[in-house]
C-alpha cells in the first residue's frame, strides 16, 4: 500500500508544502471575520490551501479565531484543511477507487454546509465571547516573555515569491515539515491496515458492521465509522490506509466516507478542543461534529446512489503485494527524484538566518511562521516556536528531549542580551 501511493505522498505534500509557502496567514485572518456565505467559501478554500495534520490545523483555527475570525469561519477552515486536501483525494482514488476521492469532495462540502446550518443554533455567541476571553487569558500566560507581534504581511508579489529560491527553500519546509509531522500517523496508518487486510477474518467484520442488511446497516455503519475514528488516534492521510482496510472488510460506502471525515474527533483531539474552548463547549463540538460527519457520509452514499455512480467494488485485496516495472514504479522514481529535491532546498535552508519569518516546531517539526506560530517559548535565552499549544507544552514538561540536536532544527532566535 505505501509503494502504491507513495508518488502520490510525494507530489501531495510538494504541492502543500508550495502552497502554504505563497499564501499568507495573516491574509487568511483577515478573511474570516464573518460567517457569510462568500466568507464560508473563501475560507474553504484558503483551508483547502493550508492542508496540514488535525493537530496544526484545530491550533491554526484556535488562533485565527482568538485574534478575531468568527468561530465557524474558523472551524470551517479546520475542517477544509484536513478534509478537501489533494493528497488523501489521490490516496483514496489510488487504495480503494475513484468515488471515494469524489466522495471526499462532495461530502466535504456537504459536511461544511451542516455545520454552517447548525453552528448558530449550538453555539451560542455569549459562549462564544467566553471562550475567546478564555483563550486570550491563555495566551497571556503560556509564555511569561511574551507573545511576538505580528509584523506587516509580505508585500512582495506572488510572482516574485514563485521567481525566489527563498520562497521555494520555505516552500521545502513546509514540505518536509507535514511529513514529519505526520510521519507517525502514516507509519500506523500503513501497519495497521496491512495487519487489518491480511490477519482479520471476515467474520468479525460482519460482526463489528452489520453487513448485510440494508438501509438499518448503512444508518449503524456512518456512526460507527467515527466512532472507531475516535478510537484509532490516527488523523489526516494517516486514516486513507486504514479506510481502505476497513471497507475491504465490509463497513460500507457511507461509513468509510464518514469514518475519514472524522479525524477531527480522535480523543486526543478532544480533549484538546476541551483545555482551548472549555469542556461545554467542546463537547457540543464533539457532537455536532459527529453528528454532521455521519450525515454527510450517508448523504454522498444516498447521493450517489440517486444519480447512479456506481458503488466501488469491495477489493479482495487493496493492492497487490508483488513488485513489478509498471507505471507505479516509474511514477515513484519520478517523485523520489523530486522528493530528493526537495529534501536538498529544505538542508540547504536550515542554516539561514534566525531572522527569517520561519521556524521548524522542536518537538513536531512542523514549520511554522513566527508571526502566527499558536505558542512560544524561551529556554536557555533562545526563542522556540510550536504549531499547537500540545507541543509547547511537551517542550516544557521536557526542554532536554528537543533542544540538544534538535536545537539547530528549530531555527531559534536569539534574544538579545
């Protein structure tokens, strides 16, 4: 399965990595300050733009909304920036078919247009204001030297951006920054699902899913997707491999499409949501969520069924397991190529200077701008910057882990004497 759809790994974080580097955040905040139906869309797309891991992208929304978004903007940006992203598209379409990786996009959307629906109705705006103040307290606290201030955005012109080594080196940190970022989730992503396809036998599918008995089996089967969504702790791309497991084992169309939906409401997601927003507050998240994430999976299956896509065939195997000289293997040797590429731009971009507006997270080695970076912290007289409150908080329960070897990685800014 990871030999299958590595070249599409590749390609997908390259173009993340590209666009992230181009697209200003301090941009994007001031696109969200309301919950109109161009600002949804906008805010979609600038998601769409910032794909990242679950954990970046709910920090990234509770920043953007602690300095001013409007929370379902800013929550329609989370969901966008891990749902309708154009790597898990091609590894849906590459694991286990084409509709799925439509599925994704038309779900997506349907998934954004709920929660816009009920978000009023759930989310009070006095609970709202609340948990904004709560979230700026926290910020006054979390580092006692101080948040840095935003600077003016770039006014260097996209063209020149693309024309500049520079911004292909950020452009390569980026990249390489998901991976590593994500390199955990992948790892059990691929695992667990080779063990799944290959050790488990039907019977307990059967079992667990309720094959087998129509429109009762597709209603149980989009709740219990999330549900082992929410158990599994794995997010983003991480989740493809494990879908495609689990539909070869017989959870259906609408599940499995409600199943990717919700890496957004693993548990260590949720208890996230509950330190940022309160407890009341995250739990009415959790549920909308789920609630919306189960819908927009059955939607896409009744959907589809309505205007006769047809239902991807269950695989008897989701890849094959011999090597062989095929289009896969050339794709892949290309990729590796650019890749290596890559990897070259983002060595060769470490050494910069410390002021430059990037920084690598010590603890996740996501790259982060230091103007929007969701946490810092100062240790031994230099500056560290974290992509989410979970990691800063890693680094300070134990800076000895991350600093050492890792203190070149995370390009910290000196302070001055």
């Amino acid at each position: 399965m990871f030999w299958g759809t590595l070249w599409a790994l590749i390609l997908g974080f390259t173009l993340s990595g590209a666009v992230q580097a181009f697209v200003s955040k301090g941009e994007m905040q001031k696109a969200m300050g309301d919950h109109r139906p161009r600002t949804i869309v906008r805010s979609g797309l600038l998601g769409i733009a910032s794909s990242s891991c679950s954990y970046a992208a709910a920090a990234l929304a509770k920043s953007l909304f602690r300095r001013g978004a409007d929370f379902v903007t800013a929550i329609v940006f989370m969901i966008a920036s891990t749902n309708l992203v154009v790597e898990l598209g091609i590894v849906l379409w590459l694991l286990i078919g084409w509709q799925f990786a439509l599925a994704e996009f038309v779900g997506g959307a349907i998934m954004i247009i709920l929660f816009v629906a009920l978000a009023p109705r759930i989310f009070p705006a006095d609970k709202l204001a609340a948990a904004r103040e709560r979230l700026n307290a926290r910020a006054a606290v979390v580092d006692t030297q101080g948040q840095p201030e935003e600077t003016a955005a770039r006014v260097t012109s996209l063209w020149k951006r693309l024309r500049s080594p520079a911004g292909w080196t950020d452009a390569a940190g980026y990249a390489v920054s998901d991976l590593s970022m994500l390199r955990r989730e992948l790892i059990i992503g691929y695992l667990v699902a080779g063990v799944l396809a290959v050790a488990v036998p039907p019977s307990v599918y059967q079992a667990i899913f309720f094959s087998g008995h129509g429109l009762w089996a597709d209603l149980v089967d989009v709740v219990v997707g999330p549900f082992i969504a929410f158990i599994s702790f794995v997010c983003s791309v991480g989740n493809v491999p494990l879908a495609a497991a689990l539909f070869k084992g017989g959870l259906s169309f609408g599940g499995t499409i409600a199943f990717v939906f919700a890496d957004l409401i693993t548990l260590p997601l949720v208890l996230i949501y509950g330190k940022l927003y309160g407890r009341r507050l995250a739990l009415r998240l959790f549920f909308t969520f789920w609630a919306v994430m189960s819908a927009s999976g059955l939607a896409v299956d009744f959907l589809f069924r309505l205007v006769r896509i047809p239902t991807p065939a269950v695989p008897t195997q989701i890849m094959p397991t011999n090597f062989a000289w095929n289009y896969t293997t050339y794709l892949n040797v290309i990729f590796i190529v650019i890749g290596a590429i890559m990897w070259w731009r983002y060595r060769s971009g470490r050494g910069r200077d410390s002021s430059t507006a990037y920084a690598n997270d010590p603890v996740c080695g996501m790259q982060v701008e230091k103007d929007q970076a969701p946490a810092t912290h100062t240790h031994d007289g230099l500056r560290y910057y974290f992509c989410s409150d979970r990691c800063h908080d890693r680094f300070v329960a134990d800076p000895s882990r991350y600093v050492g070897a890792s203190g070149q990685k995370a390009s910290p800014t000196r302070l001055p004497d």
